[in-house]
C-alpha cells in the first residue's frame, strides 16, 4: 500500500517545472498537496480511473501499462518529470495503468486545487500547459507512425487468409497439372494409332483452345444434370468411363450438342482415345488458367498493400484519384467484410477528377472510418456503403454503415482526444481526431451524421 509521507521542505526542488518558483508557490504547492510512497511494481494509478490528480516525482518512476499485459509498457516517467492530470487537460479518465519503478515517491495534487493554482501561479500553470501540448505532439506523432503498422497488424490475419487461398490454389493446381502432363502423350499416342484422318484432328484441335471467358456458372442440380447427360452420351461412344471425361470437359463449356458432330467425323474405336486425350488436355490448360488466376491474384494483393502503404513512394504531396486509395484499402478488408457476412457497396461517381495529396495519410483515414464501421455492425453482417462523388470544388468521400447508431452524447464529443468508447485497451481515442486533422491539413473537412440504422462519416477534399 502507498505510504503518506511528512511534509519535506526540499521535496519539490527537484520536480523541473517547480524549479525557479517564488517560495511563496513552493509552499503553497507543499500545503495543497501531498507526497506518497509506493513500493516497486505497486500501482500508482488504476486504468479507467477518474483522472484527478496532478503527478510528480521526486524518486523513482513509473511506467503505463495496459491491463492483462504486463509486458505492454508505454509512457514513462522519471525523477523531476510532471505527469498525470494536468491543468486544462481534457483528460478524464486514465487510459492505462500506471506502475512505480522502484521505490517510488511521488507528489500528488489533487485537482480540485488547479482553480486556485491559477490564481497562485499562472506562470506554472503556463508551463504545465506547454509540456501536456509537447507530449500531446510526441504522442500524436507516434500514433500517426505507428498507426498505419497497427493497421496492418490488425488485418494481418485477414491478409494471410488472403493470400493463403491463392498460394494453396496454386500448389494443388500444380500437382494436378504434373500428373495430367504425365499422362496426355500417352493419350497421344492411343489417339493417333487410330489413324484418324487429318480434318479430323483438325476439328478435334480447334477444340482444345480455351474459350475467353468461363461458361457461366449454374446451379448445383443443373451441372449434375449436364454432366450425367454428357456421361452417359460419351459412354455410348465407346468410352468406359464417361463421368472422369466430364469434368474437362464441361469446363471448357463443350457438350453434346458441340461433341456430336465431331463424333460422327471418326470411326467408332477412335472416339474413346479422342475424347480422352481432348478431356486431358483441356484439363492441363484449365489448371494452368487456374495457376495465372491465382498468382495474379497473389500480385493484386502485394499491390494492394503496397498501394495502401506507399512503401515505394515520397511521402510529399502528389496527383492521386482518391478511389485508388479506397480500394486498396478495402481489398485489406476483404476477410473482415465476409467474416462478418457485410455487403458491401462501392458508390463512385465515374470520371473523379484528380486531388493532390499524402497518399499514405488519407489512406490512414479511410482505414480508422472503415473499421469502425465494421466495429458498428452486427456479428451477424450488415451493410457498409463507400462513396465518391463531386460536390462543386470538393471531391466527397462518404463512409456509411447501417448499425445501431451514435446517441447524441458520444457524438458531442466524438472528435476530442482521448476520447472513446471502446472497452480499455482496444482504443486510444486517438484514432479519429489524427483522421480529422489529415484532412484539415490536405485543406478540407470531416462531418459526421447519425441516427439508429444510419451512420455516415463524410470528408471534403479541395480539387486541385
């Protein structure tokens, strides 16, 4: 337990702030507050406790920490340093906890006094203020650098999912095609012992060429339907085993209606080698369309978090198209969106014109917009709207999502630091205000609007 210490005359002179003070406030500092003692790895103060006291300390020192995580340890503060409550601070309840380093001996104001500490010492009040803002803007600074690496962190499990699908698709594909590769110049061969004549490889040739585009796709019970129509036929033309050509077949979108009329060009006995060697090779072309696919696939999603992350880029100003941004960013979102089963509406009007701006920045405000919309909906889905258009001068961005809302309380105070609602340790209340202010300094604005089943944050951003 913390230990009340006597008053001590020299206590505060190695508290800096405190330093150069007329006796008259060192004195007054003594009787309005108190100094305490707490022993190594005690608590100082608890997380998401009223923020009311003014810190100092004269010994020893003392570290944040965010609740369950003894290994999280964040702000630090050393002998002489000012923390805690300070005057003027929005502050109201501490966002983690606080431990001693040490032996520790702090002193303690409570805030209650910080209207009669104005009157005593504007000048300490003055440079109380100074230091909340300079560490505001180191930590401000710190969470824009650290934001867009949270960011990614945070999707990382949604971005592996992604690109483990593809990279999985492309080791079975290759398998497969291995083995179709090893079995096709045998099919050759049985083919062509059967001496089919030459417009009939040629027509049989002409086939083997994928078609642009994929037959559309159909019902489960129609596919089931078409491929014991087209077993059934196939084994009629002598081939023992209908239903393992359909699959390769089918897919290239050839049935009886296009296989009939080549049927009738060859003899009976050369139909079996025919199709067999046509279903196998379709097959080999298939599997190699589906390894392209997927790596290209692979390549959307690296371009996508480099597009996101402008690794390769300046970090000045440019020419950018703002859907750009918002794609890429929602393409990170892609696993989250499905795992919560959220239809998502992308609203662009066409032909934007292009703004000038921090890629990386904005891409950081539509990444905190887009997760709290997500953060708002249901387990079980509901809807997010991104949109884009052009409203005169500006470029709008709107992000909407179809939640319980914002009560008007929260949304009085929604922009201010440090403020949030989210459970401790799950949100620094920062989040929010660095989105605003980006966008202050790309020369626009941030709007918010809610009602229960509506939520729409809207951003304005000059053209030109």
């Amino acid at each position: 337990m913390a230990q009340l210490l006597p008053p001590d005359p020299t206590a505060l002179d190695h508290i800096t702030a405190f330093q150069g003070l007329p006796p008259k406030v060192l004195d007054w500092l003594r009787q309005a507050g108190e100094l305490r003692q707490y022993a190594d790895g005690e608590t100082v103060v608890l997380a998401g406790a009223p923020a009311d006291k003014l810190l100092a300390v004269v010994q020893g020192g003392t570290y944040t920490q965010l609740p369950g995580d003894a290994s999280a340890r964040g702000f630090r503060l050393a002998p002489g340093d000012v923390g805690g409550l300070l005057p003027y601070s929005r502050l109201q309840y501490f966002p983690a906890q606080g431990v001693a380093v040490g032996e520790t001996v702090l002193y303690e104001l409570p805030s209650r006094h910080f209207p009669t500490l104005e009157q005593e010492s504007p000048e300490l009040v003055q440079r109380l203020v100074g230091i909340m803002n300079d560490r505001a803007r180191d930590l401000v600074r710190m969470q824009e650098r650290d934001d867009k690496l949270r960011a990614l962190g945070k999707l990382s499990a949604g971005l592996s999912h992604e690109l483990n699908n593809p990279a999985a698709a492309i080791s079975r594909a290759a398998a497969s095609l291995t083995i179709a590769l090893q079995v096709i110049p045998t099919q050759l061969i049985e083919l062509l012992a059967t001496c089919p004549p030459a417009e009939t490889m040629a027509a049989l040739t002409a086939l083997t060429v994928l078609p642009a585009e994929l037959p559309p796709p159909v019902s489960a019970l129609e596919a089931a339907d078409r491929e014991d129509e087209l077993a059934a036929w196939l084994e009629t033309q002598g081939c023992p085993d209908g239903y393992s050509l359909t699959a390769g077949l089918l897919d290239a979108g050839l049935g009886v209606a296009v296989l009939a009329p080549l049927a009738n060009q060859m003899p009976t006995h050369a139909r079996s080698a025919a199709f067999t060697w046509l279903s196998g090779h379709l097959t080999a072309a298939r599997l190699t369309r589906d390894i392209s696919e997927a790596s290209r696939r692979i390549s959307t999603l690296v371009g996508d978090v480099q597009t996101y992350s402008h690794m390769d880029r300046a970090t000045g100003p440019e020419k950018l198209a703002v859907t750009t941004g918002l794609d890429s960013t929602l393409h990170l979102f892609a696993h989250a969106l499905r795992e919560k089963n959220v239809h998502l509406t992308r609203a662009y009007t066409p032909n934007l014109p292009l703004i000038t701006g921090q890629p990386a920045s904005l891409n950081q405000v539509w990444t905190n917009l887009i997760d709290n919309a997500l953060d708002a909906l249901p387990a079980t889905g509901g809807e997010l709207t991104v949109r884009a258009e052009q409203r005169g001068n500006s470029l709008v961005v709107g992000v909407q999502d179809n939640g319980v809302g914002i009560t008007p309380e929260v949304l009085a105070h929604l922009f201010e630091p440090f403020y949030t609602t989210k459970p401790l340790g799950e949100g620094s209340g920062l989040g929010l205000d660095i989105a605003r202010r980006i966008v202050q300094e790309h020369g626009g604005r941030m709007e918010v609007a809610s009602e229960p089943g509506r939520t729409e944050f809207t951003t304005w951003l000059p053209i030109g």
